[in-house]
C-alpha cells in the first residue's frame, strides 16, 4: 500500500512524452526542490536540475531545455552534454560527471517522486 500526497505529484504522464525534457518543482523537508523529468525507453526519469558543472541551472528559460541532434540534454550555461538513459555527461567541461538522480515513478497517469526510494 502507498500513500500519495499532493507534494509528491511532478507532472502528467502525458506532459513528458519520449524524449521531452520538462522542469518540475516539489519541496522536500521544506526545502525546494527543481527536476528536471525525461521519458527514456518508455520509463520516466529525473534528475536535480543542477550541472555538475558550475551549478547551474540546466535549462535556458522556465521549462525550455536544449537538446542536440540525438536527443540529449545540453546544459544551457557552457554546453555540457548529458546522455538521457542515466545522466551522465559525454561531452563538454564536466564529461564523466552525472547529473544527480532522484527516483520517480509513474502511477495512474501521474509521474511522481517516489518516496520510498527517499
Ligand atoms: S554549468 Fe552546465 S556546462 Fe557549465
């Protein structure tokens, strides 16, 4: 048996189709917490949506992310590029560093985090 509270809700299933990358913001001990949620072979993934770069956030505006020619994340500050299956970076100032995976999951339509991964 689960138990759901609205702070664990991310976004619709249907808002992060194959190979999108959307933002989404919960709060985690009171603290906020940004993501950044793809869709990798049919199973939602997440991230914290800070470069092991230089910190910063991955994004170029609220909920646009760059992506390349092969549908990978591009850190909008210096150009990292992050691979979409475990995060890791495979070009750019930090390759081999791996954006922070934070679990989630998907259930009735709703992709939340999943709170028994902590
Ligand atoms: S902060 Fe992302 S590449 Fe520099």
């Amino acid at each position: 048996m689960t138990s759901q509270t609205p702070e664990q809700f991310l976004l619709d299933a249907d808002a992060v189709p194959e190979g999108a990358f959307r933002e989404a913001q919960v709060e985690r001990d009171g603290q906020p917490l940004w993501l950044v949620v793809t869709r990798y072979q049919g199973t939602p993934r997440a991230w914290l949506n800070v470069c092991p770069h230089a910190g910063r956030s991955l994004n170029f505006a609220p909920d646009r992310f760059a992506v390349d020619d092969r549908g990978r994340l591009v850190c909008a500050a210096h150009g990292a590029v992050f691979e979409p299956d475990q995060g890791v970076c495979v070009a750019g100032p930090c390759r081999g560093d791996r954006l922070r995976a934070v679990a989630v999951r998907e259930v009735d339509g709703r992709i939340e985090l999943d709170a028994a991964s902590g």
